[in-house]
C-alpha cells in the first residue's frame, strides 16, 4: 500500500467515525455546524498542527479540528497595537507610489460545447467512488445541510452528491480539442453525515446534451482554493483539511490524463518550505524592502516556516485556519502565476512583529523575488484574501475586533487602491 493509500484510507476511517459519532451523539444542527466551521475559518492567525490521534480525539468530541499546513508551528500572538508598531532598527517606511492604467483583462469565457448547461438541473453519470452514488444522478436545488439553495443528487437516496459550480474550471485534458469541466462535488453518506473529508473534483466531458464524469481527480476532502489547466495537464492550488499528504505552503499539484484515469506528475510549484532532505529556495525580499517594515534580506525558510537572520526571525504565516486562501494567482490574465504569501518579521514573546502579504515571483534557478508587498492597517493583523480577474480583498483585524477589507488592483508591476 502507497503513502497516500493510506492517508485516503485514513480520511475515509475518520470521517466514518465521524459519522458514527453523530449517530449516536446529539450535535448542533447543520447549519450550525456551517456556522462554526466558517468562524473558524476566518479566526485570526490561527495555527494548528494535529497528528492522526489528535483528529481521532476531534471526532470524539464533535469537533472540527484542522490540519492548517507546514508553516507555522509556533504559537500564535496577537495583532499589533500602535505601540508595537515600531518597524525593527533600519527598516525604510512604505513609500507612496503613482497609481498606473490597469491594462484590460478578457473575462473567462464558457466554451460554446458547454453553453447552456443547467448544472441546477442537469443529470450526470458519475462513475464509482467509495460512498458516493454512481451512474446516471438528476440534480435539483434544494434546502440541504445548511444551505438554503444545495445542487443535490440523487433526490430520494442515500448516498447523495452535491454540486459547487461556481467556479467551473474548463479545459481540455483528453487532448482531443474538446474541453473538460472541473467542478467541485461532496458526497454524503447519510442525513447524518457531515460531508467531511468527501470533496473532491469531478472531471465531465459532454457529448452532445449527455453529461459523462470521467473520473474523480484530486486529494478526497481537501481545501480546493484554485484549480487550472495548462498543456493538458489539470493543476490544483490545494491543501490539505485533515489528512496531511506532505503539502509544503505554496506548492500545487498536478495531473494529466491517460486515458483510463489521471495520474499526479511534478506541478513546478514545489513550495517555500523545503522537503525532506532539501534545501528550501532563497527568497529575496529586496525589491519591496521600503513596503515590508523589516529589514532588507534574502531568507531560505525551514520546515516550520521559519527564518533567522541579522538577529531578526521572520515567520510564514498562515492567516487562517484551514487555509484556504490562494496562494498561486495570475495576476495579469496571461497564464504566469505568481506566489501570495503572508510573512512576518520580529515576533518575539511579547511582540507579534509585523506582517505582509508578499507577491514573490520563481526564477528560472527556483529561487524566489518580490514583486511587491502589502501591509495591513497599523494595529491589525492579516486574516485572509481573495483574488479575482487581478483584484485583491486583503483582510484584517485587531484583536478580538472586527474584520475589514481593503481592495487592490493589479496593474502589471504592483498592486493599488
């Protein structure tokens, strides 16, 4: 039995006991559960590292508790006050910078094969996956675990599959110029089952008006932030919910079509962090060194997502837990992914140091170069982003205060309000 085998062979154990233990332990209802699962994933600067047992224990309890990847594993500290914003000795201030012509971005186009698909209403034959229902499935919206409007199949039997469209990912990985759809879909076991540890994506191909899923593709119950086709191969910004594959942060992965199945190649994006054995890449944080409040340096982070060097520690931080936040993103519309990462300079015991998100882009020899640098409002930390068609929502929040949003543009050299 192989490595991830076994790991999806765990995932399936834990969220059948998580299943069982809802049967027979009174629990929130679902959409409380929902409730709690998305609080937790906004909570500031939350950082958890969890082995097979402590998940075992989560389960017991009814708990959610998430596997938020490499980086860190230091205890988490709290936003700044003004009085701890003092950028460390020899640090420049941010420097204001001329707003630029944002160039024009073509929006994503649906495919004419796939023109007027209803994915409300549309009826799919799913292949076989381990509780999940298969072969011919007709979806309706329904109220669903939570949701007032779930994309759900089939309607009168267990298992049931949901459908998340939104977004639909096309491109063609068959290699016979005719567009696949990616879609992100749940299986469900039962009225009581939570649905944990069952995502994953549904590769369909569409033959006139029939819907044929070809395979299941991608880590089972996983945190998909974003997924791309390139040269016929599918790429997926993904991590890890509860079971831990080895996900180094920033790293993505990627697959290519045989035939028969998708089996996982070498993505090219290995990540910040370094496996085991290796050297992790330089970072050269240079260029934005007057828009980080640390000092200038080239960092080569380890394991845990920490660097020493000139007597300050810089931390990658993950800004919430899960992490779901992309981290690959095109920021142009041209294809180029570049890497957004949440770093910080200076934390100490009673200093939470300062933080920024980092736009790094890879060089040829793998190593890494800031293109720009985004810091929050002074007192607040980072808490998460998004990213659409080059815009930005950066989002922050002191201490126990409420979250806020700033948005930026791209305009092909940094970003701008």
């Amino acid at each position: 039995m192989t490595d991830q085998e076994h790991d999806i062979d765990l995932s399936a154990a834990l969220s059948r006991l998580r299943t069982d233990v809802r049967r027979t332990v009174a629990q929130p209802a679902a959409a409380q559960l929902r409730h709690r699962a998305d609080r937790r994933l906004r909570a500031r600067r939350t950082a958890t590292v969890l082995v097979a047992a402590g998940l075992v224990g989560a389960a017991l309890v009814g708990g959610g508790l998430i596997w938020s990847g490499a980086a860190p594993k230091h205890p988490p500290l709290p936003a700044a006050s003004p009085s701890l914003s003092a950028a460390p000795s020899g640090a420049p201030s941010a420097s204001a910078r001329p707003s630029r012509s944002v160039p024009g971005r073509q929006t994503p186009q649906v495919p004419a094969i796939w023109s007027g698909v209803q994915w409300a209403t549309a009826t799919i034959t799913l292949p076989t996956n381990r509780d999940c229902p298969s072969g011919q499935v007709t979806f309706r919206t329904e109220a669903f675990k939570g949701s007032a409007a779930a994309i759900t199949g089939p309607t009168t039997s267990w298992p049931r599959v949901t459908l998340q469209p939104d977004p639909v990912t096309y491109g063609d990985v068959t290699g016979d110029a005719r567009p696949e759809a990616f879609i992100h879909a749940t299986c469900w076991l039962s009225e009581e089952d939570s649905g944990d540890g069952q995502g994953q994506l549904l590769a369909i191909r569409r033959d006139g008006t029939t819907l044929r899923a070809i395979a299941w593709v991608g880590p089972r119950g996983a945190l998909y932030a974003d997924r791309w086709v390139d040269a016929g191969r599918l790429y997926m910004d993904v991590k890890p919910h509860y079971v831990d594959w080895g996900y180094r942060l920033g790293a993505a992965r990627a697959y290519r079509w045989t035939g028969q199945a998708f089996t996982e190649e070498d993505s090219g994006y290995p990540g910040m962090v370094p496996a085991a054995g290796t050297t992790a890449p330089a970072v050269d944080l240079g260029p934005v060194a007057d828009r980080t409040g640390c000092p200038t340096t080239t960092l080569r982070f380890d394991a845990d997502g920490r660097a020493t060097t000139a007597g300050t520690t810089w931390d990658l931080l993950q800004p919430s837990g899960p992490d779901s936040e992309p981290h690959l993103a095109d920021l142009s519309g041209n294809g180029h992914r570049l890497l957004l990462v949440a770093i910080t300079c200076g934390r100490a015991d009673k200093d939470p140091g300062h933080g920024f998100l980092a736009v790094l882009d890879r060089r040829a020899d793998g190593s890494f170069i800031a293109l720009d640098a985004l810091q929050p409002p002074t007192g607040t930390s980072i808490t998460g982003w998004r990213h659409a068609n080059g815009t930005l929502t950066l989002r922050s929040a002191p201490t126990n205060g409420a979250e806020q949003e700033l948005r930026y543009t791209w305009n092909g050299e940094y970003f701008q309000p």
